[in-house]
C-alpha cells in the first residue's frame, strides 16, 4: 500500500460509529482533525465536558519534539479548535528538562475531582543524552482553566519530574531481584523473542532448578532465537548468573547479554576455539551506517559452572567472570559502551523505543540445539536511577 494523498503517514484523525456489541463498524469513516503543523497527528482519545468535545493527540513524532496536543468542538465530528497556547504537554527545545520525549497522553480523574494526565517519556543519560531505559511512563495532574482548556499546574506545559498527591511517602528502594528457577513458569520479569513456542527455545522442566536453554540461531538473529531477559529500569545497575555449559565447538555458545536487538548488544559468552579450548569472550554489535562487530580477545577458562557478571553505571559497562568455588570476580580489562542499548543510537528502519534488556542467551548454529543450564538470574539496581 503507497502513502496516503499528500505523500503523508499520519494524515489526521478519523471518526466512525462502531456496534458495541458486535464489533462491527457502521457507516463512513469521516475525517475531523487534520492535526498542527507539528505534524505525525496519531494516538487520539476523545473526551467530553461541559459540552465540548476534546481531542488530545499526539504529535511531532516519537523523539524529542514529540507532544501532546488539544483541540475541541461543540460537535463530535468538528470543526475543532487548536489549544490557543499550543501543545499542552512537551519537552520539545526546553534544556534542562530531564522527561524527555513527551507525548502520547491520556487523562484520568481522581474520585475528587482531580485531573491527571499519564504520558509517554524518555529520560537520557547525563553524558550521552540517549536513552537506555526506552520509552517509560510518566504522571502529573493537570488543571482545567477558567476559558475551558486543559493546562499543566503552571501553565508552561512542560512535564514535571516530581509531582505531590498529598500522600507522604518514601522512595521506593531500588529493585533487588534473584531468581532461582524453581518454578514451572518463568518469573514475570522475563520475556523472551518472537515466538509463542517457548517451549523450543527453553525449559523450566528438564533440569529441575535450572533454567535450560537449547542452542538456536546467531543473537544476530531476526528468527529462532534463545534468549531470555529481563528490561534494564536503572541507569546503574549489577546483573549475574551461573551457567553450566561445556560447548564442542565455536558454533555453540552460551552467556550473559546486554541487548536492544540484533543490532546492538555486548555478549559475554562461554564459547570453544578452534582447538575446541573453552573459552570466555564478547561479541558488541555496534550500530555504525553500515554496522559492524567486535569481539575480545579470548580467554581460556576451565570446565565447570562459570558465573557471569555485568556491571551498568550509565554510559559505562564492564564484564567478570568467577569460577563456581571462587568468591572473587575477575573482571575484563575492556569497557563497554552502555549508551549505545538505546533508542537514539540506532539505524534507520529498524524497531525502536523498546529500551535495553539484560539475560541470558543460547547458541548452536550447527543445529544440534546443545543446551546450556543457568542456576540463577540476579538483578540488583543502585540507587539515583
């Protein structure tokens, strides 16, 4: 299917009757708002008070002057009228503001009264000025004034980083998580890639206290791929696991990721030379125009459970590695660029906005799906992000 007329993706918003109880729609799609010129108008919700009709949409696309836009009517199917003071919400040329990206909104009202408005953020690292975290959610109230337009409390519609609901309490306390994979479903944190057949790609089953991974594709893969992970949600962070896994060649490999997609990740991997030696390295994807890869130099370890440990502090990333009867974790002199597990740091065309992700992963590209067997999972964050 070509562009639509005018060579625009998001050519405004259309209304058209649907039967609530059948699913059905009823009549002609009419179009009532083609949007600002901030253009990519999308993501309408429509409300009604006091008898005009809201619109709120969003607009400028999802980077940084994304917005979110009002417009109303005393009819459902318009003419609607553009806010007077522009977009109600946006972070869109404002240094300094620490929500990013905003747009994509939607309001509640509280039993008393209040009005909030929940929306779409980004917040970027400090050097960098990417976002690793991916698009995350953000809430503040709102205030309607005396002319009937929605504003922020005041008024110079930029998000609010910490925002009062007259309740006290503390800072929640960063996330501390273990899994030790005693159950028959994976803990909820973990997802996996692009398949409803899980049951080729892991098992809780086959190893009782252990989570199994069978040997798929390259992690540069677009298709059957092993790999399970949990969203990274702190600029800092310390994640680690136990793997039993003795590969017989360089085809199998099995490790610790820090992964965005197929593009760009750092994998700590168990892997086989060409003499069949096991041996420890990373393999970075890094998102150049053409792309490209890096990988370490190796490192021989010797047979046995090796534990595996990353350690996230913003931009910075760096890799250890310990022995199952060792205390001490020997850490990779290399480190690692984290910035680069981000939305802004991409190619065109590829999936965005999904934020970064930190697990565990399995290859065998002979095809002989060799498994590795990981003991635990820990995620702890520090404090600040």
């Amino acid at each position: 299917m070509g562009p639509p007329a005018g060579g625009r993706r998001f050519a405004g918003i259309v209304a058209q009757e649907i039967d609530l109880a059948t699913g059905d729609m009823l009549g002609d799609r009419r179009m009532i708002f083609e949007g600002t010129s901030l253009g990519f108008t999308e993501g309408p919700h429509l409300y009604k008070r006091d008898g005009w009709y809201h619109l709120l949409v969003a607009e400028g696309g999802t980077e940084r002057n994304h917005a979110v836009v009002m417009a109303r009517s005393r009819s459902l199917f318009g003419p609607y009228e553009v806010h007077p003071d522009g977009p109600v919400l946006t972070a869109a040329g404002k240094q300094g503001v620490q929500l990013q990206r905003t747009g994509h909104g939607d309001l509640v009202e509280t039993p008393t009264g209040e009005t909030w408005m929940v929306y779409l953020c980004g917040r970027p690292l400090p050097v960098s000025d990417r976002c690793v975290l991916g698009r995350e959610t953000a809430i503040q109230p709102m205030r309607w004034g005396e002319d009937g337009w929605l504003r922020t409390l005041d008024g110079d519609a930029s998000p609010a980083l910490i925002v009062e609901d007259g309740t006290a309490s503390a800072a929640p306390e960063p996330r501390r998580e273990r899994s030790v994979f005693d159950t028959a479903t994976l803990p909820e944190a973990f997802q996996w890639l692009r398949t409803p057949d899980a049951d080729r790609l892991f098992s809780l089953t086959a190893r009782p206290g252990y989570l199994r991974l069978y040997g798929r594709e390259t992690i540069g893969s677009y298709f059957t791929q092993s790999l399970v992970a949990r969203r990274q949600q702190a600029f800092a962070y310390v994640a680690e696991t136990l793997v039993t896994f003795e590969p017989r060649h360089f085809q199998q490999a099995a490790g610790l990721v820090c992964y965005y997609n197929s593009t760009k990740f750092h994998y700590l991997h168990v892997t086989a030379d060409d003499d069949g030696r096991r041996v420890l390295q990373v393999l970075s994807a890094i998102p150049t125009p053409l792309g490209s890869s890096v990988i370490t130099q190796p490192i021989a370890i010797d047979a046995g459970p090796i534990g595996l440990r990353v350690e996230v502090d913003h931009e910075s990333l760096r890799f250890g590695y310990r022995s199952a009867g060792s205390s001490a974790w020997t850490w990779l002199a290399d480190r690692f660029d984290a910035s680069i597990l981000s939305d802004e740091a991409t190619l065109p065309g590829l999936p965005n906005f999904t934020g970064a992700f930190v697990g565990m992963a399995c290859q065998d590209m002979s095809g002989a799906g060799e498994p590795a067997d990981f003991s635990y999972f820990e995620y702890v964050e520090a404090g600040g992000g």
